[in-house]
C-alpha cells in the first residue's frame, strides 16, 4: 500500500504535475499544499522511484528543450485504481484527520472532485468515536480532555464542511 507521500505524488500527477521539481515545489512548507502537509525534495523523488517500482507510475521519455531533461511522469492504469480508492476512503483515525484527511480534502478540491462527499464519509466513519467522546465524563485527564476537545472540533469542522448545523 502507497504512503502518504506516494499518493500525494500520485494525486498531482493525475492534475498534470508531470515531474517531480513541480511535485516537490507544492509539496514544499511554502507550497500550495505544502501548508497542510510538507515533503521535501529528496522524499518527494524517493515517493516517486516507489511508484515507478510498483508499476503505479510511469516515466516518459524525456521532453528535450532548454535546461535539464525531464521525464514526465503519468499514471498506469493500476496507480489511477489506487488513487481513485484512495481519495474515497475515510481516514480511520481522529489523528489522521489534520494531516491525511485535509491532504485529501484539498487534492480533491484540485481535482474538481466533491470535497463534501468526502466529508459526509468521514462522519459517518467516525461517528461512533463521536458518541463514545461525547459520552466521556470528565474526569479531570489532561490526555482525556484533548482526546474530548480533539474530537469535537473534528466534528464542527466535519459538520461545516457538509452543511448541517455546527455544534458549539
């Protein structure tokens, strides 16, 4: 299964990020996507020779032209399957949510995919960590109080993406 860094890669391959200066320079702290989740230039290279190895990504022959020679970069068949699955797929954890789940909000949103659809998704994924917080007394834990505050901002913010109401 792709990491985090490889389906990012792919993701913006399918946008028509064709090789990897332009991945790595969104991917940069100062990056379009870099804000919500950064990479560096080495792993960003490193994701994509992972995904050529897997037959997820291939190298085209290079464009000639001015400057060094690049090798556009296109998905295989199987690496479109792993991204399409992937940009469906909840996350399974609160933790996951500020990293992987913004990724995937915001690299659909590129994509002119429905970031609300996504959204409706994770909710419903989540909503039995929701009822087990909600019902969580207080019992002065510091870990228990950021698990419980976490959690709930999690669901207002889940709730403002799909349009219901927001809970205070």
């Amino acid at each position: 299964m792709p990491t985090l860094a490889e389906h990012a890669c792919l993701a913006l391959v399918d946008q028509g990020v064709d090789h990897g200066w332009a991945i790595g320079s969104l991917l940069a702290p100062d990056g379009e996507l870099g804000r919500v989740w950064s990479l560096s230039r080495p792993l960003t290279y490193r994701a994509i020779d992972a995904l050529v190895d897997a037959d997820l990504l291939r190298r085209s022959p290079p464009k000639p032209g001015r400057g060094r020679a690049r090798s556009p970069l296109r998905l295989t068949r199987s690496g479109r399957a792993e991204l399409a699955a992937w940009l469906d797929a909840p996350v399974d954890h609160i933790r996951d949510v500020r990293t992987e789940l913004l990724l995937k909000l915001l690299l659909r949103e590129r994509a002119g995919l429905d970031a609300r659809a996504l959204a409706i998704a994770q909710r419903d994924h989540l909503s039995a960590t929701f009822a087990v917080n909600a019902a969580a007394g207080d019992d002065g834990d510091i870990v228990s109080l950021w698990r419980r505050e976490n959690t709930a901002g999690v669901r207002r913010f889940l709730d403002a993406m799909t349009g219901r109401s927001v809970r205070r």
